[in-house]
C-alpha cells in the first residue's frame, strides 16, 4: 500500500522544487533503493511518475546527462524537472505511449 508521503527527509521538498503539490500527491511508493538512490512511484490524480532522488545533491550525473541527451535528439524518457538532488520522470508502467525495452529491441534497432 502506498503512503501519501513516506517519512523521507526532504521528500516534500524535491515534490515541491519539481512542481508538485505534496499535499496533492495521493500516494509513494519506494520501488527501488541502491547505489546512494531511492526510486518511488508518485500518483497525483490521474498522473503517474517516478521520482529518483539522488543520495547527495550534486553528486549524480544523470541530470546533466538527461540534458545533453536531450540536447543532441536523441530520444529518452520524459523528464518532467530536475534538481540537484531528485529527478521526475515518466513512469513506465502507466506511460501509454513508453515501454521497457525488450531484448529484440536490441537486436533490432530503428
């Protein structure tokens, strides 16, 4: 069951920095916590996202690398804000037009 807002430090604060009402938000999940990083799933209404909080602001390079990507063209998941310290993206398992990649995509690139 997910909890409105877990008893993360600083949780409500990335929610904030990246557009969202935290008191809107109707539900987190932790999915995936490892390498200094903690993935939760984020509901606010109809939407869905993936929160990515880094371990130390600073210190993960994703943001910069979602940004030079996004610079050069090349395709990536929606990236809806980004702090130093927590990214907010697309959440794959609601995404009606994203999905996790499969070993034939791979073998078969366009």
């Amino acid at each position: 069951m997910a909890e409105a807002l877990p008893p993360d430090a600083g949780i409500a604060d990335d929610l904030r920095a990246l557009g969202l009402d935290p008191a809107e938000v109707e539900g987190t999940e932790l999915f995936y916590e490892g390498h200094g990083n903690r993935l939760y799933r984020v509901t606010e209404g109809a939407k869905n996202y993936v929160l990515k909080r880094f371990g130390a602001p600073g210190e993960d390079l994703e943001p910069r690398v979602y940004d030079l990507l996004q610079s050069l063209g090349v395709p990536t998941l929606p990236l809806y804000g980004s702090t130093e310290s927590a990214m907010l993206l697309e959440d794959l398992h609601t995404s009606a037009e994203w999905r996790l990649a499969t070993e034939q995509d791979a073998q078969a690139p366009d």
